[in-house]
C-alpha cells in the first residue's frame, strides 16, 4: 500500500518536556503503521536541551513565568526581530522577569535568563543554527509529510521550522495538531499563515488522521476532511469532527523513536535523558467540562 511512498516525519518541538515521550505522536506513529505507511517521530526537543543544558532548557518548558518568552525567541526568527518590536522587547522581557513578585516566585529563574546578553545569544544564534541543523536533517528524510504538535509553548518553534521547509520544499504536506492549535485558535493559525500551513487537526485526530491517511497513499483530495482545515481561495473551511466515541479505536502509543533519539544523542554527547514515565489513556475527556 505504501510503495513508493515517502515518510511521514512527527515532530515534537520544543519547548515539550524531555522525561517523557508524547502520547499525541505516539498514536499517530502507530495509526501510521496500521496503514502500511513508513512514519519517523523526531524528538527536536532533546536536541536542544542538549545543547542549552538540561537546566536552562526546563526553566523554558515548566516554568510559566517564562512561556511567553521561550515563543518570543522562536517568533523572531518566525517573523523577523523587527517586526516584533526590535531590540526593545527583550528589555521588556527583562523588566518583566525582574519585578519582585517574579523575584520572590517559588520556582527561581537562573540570573543567565535574565541576562539580555544570553537572551541575545539565544535568539540571534543558537535557536537559528538549531532550526539550520534541524532542518538539514528533516530535509534528508525526503517526507511528503511533516506534522506537528503544540502543547503550551510548542508553537512558535514549529511554525518556524515549517516555514523553513516550506521555503525549500514547497510541495511538502504540513500539519498541525494539538491543544494550542484547537478551536478558534486553529482556525486563525490557518487563515493568518496559509503559506506555512496545509491543514489543522482541530479536536480529536484518530479518526481524521486515519482518513487523512487513506486520502494520501490513494492521491485523493485532503480538503474537507471532517476536523481538518483547509483552504477554499483566501477563507479557511471546515467541516467539524466529532469526539472518540469508542476509546478501542485509539491504538496503543508507539514510544520507540522517543528512546531511539536519546539514545542518538547520548552517544553523540554522552546526555542522558531520563524518563519520568510512559504516557498512558485510559479515559478521555474533561468531566469538569461535563
């Protein structure tokens, strides 16, 4: 079924946490395998903790205070420094992070992350020659397919990577996914950055991502898929999903390519990430909501 087919490539960017693999890709990496389709899930998030320090790299993906930050510096390579404000927003950042309040906080930023210095460091440096390598790798795959999925502060890093592979691959399929892409949010994402994205998985993706994938190997049309966007000329259409009704549908997650890149890394570096555990779903829903 799959012949002659390129991978699907999975990303998990950062700023996700590094104990541990996501769920999210997971089952899409074994929806994948269900359908014959070759699919890779590159963990990106790993490589640049490696690179930053464990310890930098965690402030960025636990500590709220800096959330808004941590999309900053992807941003601006997304967008441009100037269009975001220029020089100035890093001091407002700094301003930010030195209120007492933030000072007294019960989780401590490191003095190098308020240190306009570093901040500069990262934005104008390391990040892009992060993205530069990251996107020597993934262009080497030579997938028809790059997906991605954004909890919290995972947006930004993806979009810029995607807009890089779209730069020099523009017939490659991108997708996205995941709770800070859900609802209106990913309806604007779509309309606002159409070069850059192909289509949103809005809600629960077993089902569409199935669907999506049975429309790709048989070279059928992808628009209007129900929970996945698309573009009718300048307006973003879509046909609404529905919620997992039966949980059976939802194959057990795929982990391997989550250790197989720690362990790509830990013998380039020697860093080893440990695991804090293993994702697993039993339920789903917010009962809360109900």
């Amino acid at each position: 079924m799959s012949a002659g087919l390129p991978p699907i490539v999975l990303m998990q960017m950062p700023w996700a946490a590094t104990d541990k693999p996501s769920i999210a890709l997971g089952i899409l990496k074994s929806l994948c395998t269900s359908h014959s389709l070759p699919c890779q899930v590159f963990y990106p998030n790993l490589d640049l903790a490696e690179v930053m320090s464990s310890e930098l790299y965690d402030q960025f993906g636990n500590n709220l205070t800096l959330y808004g930050l941590s999309e900053y510096l992807f941003a601006a390579d997304l967008f441009g420094i100037n269009t975001l404000g220029g020089e100035r927003t890093l001091d407002v950042f700094g301003e930010a992070l030195n209120l007492p309040d933030v000072a007294s906080s019960s989780m401590k930023i490191p003095k190098k992350l308020k240190d306009k210095g570093y901040l500069l460091h990262l934005r104008d440096y390391l990040l892009p020659a992060f993205l530069d390598r990251l996107t020597t790798r993934l262009l080497q795959e030579e997938a028809t397919v790059f997906g991605f999925t954004a909890t919290n502060n995972q947006v930004m890093s993806g979009l810029a990577i995607a807009k890089r592979l779209k730069a020099l691959r523009p017939e490659v399929i991108t997708i996205f996914g995941g709770a800070n892409f859900h609802g209106t949010m990913g309806l604007e994402y779509a309309r606002a950055l159409p070069g850059i994205i192909d289509h949103i998985f809005v809600g629960e993706a077993e089902e569409a991502f199935s669907e999506f994938l049975i429309r790709l190997v048989e070279g059928r049309e992808l628009a209007g898929i129900p929970g996945v966007t698309s573009m009718a000329g300048e307006q973003v259409a879509l046909t609404p999903g529905q919620p997992l009704e039966d949980m059976s549908l939802s194959p057990c997650p795929d982990y391997d390519d989550f250790f197989a890149e720690a362990e790509r890394i830990r013998q380039l570096s020697g860093k080893v990430f440990p695991v804090e555990f293993l994702p697993f779903e039993g339920a789903r829903g917010c009962w809360w909501g109900e």
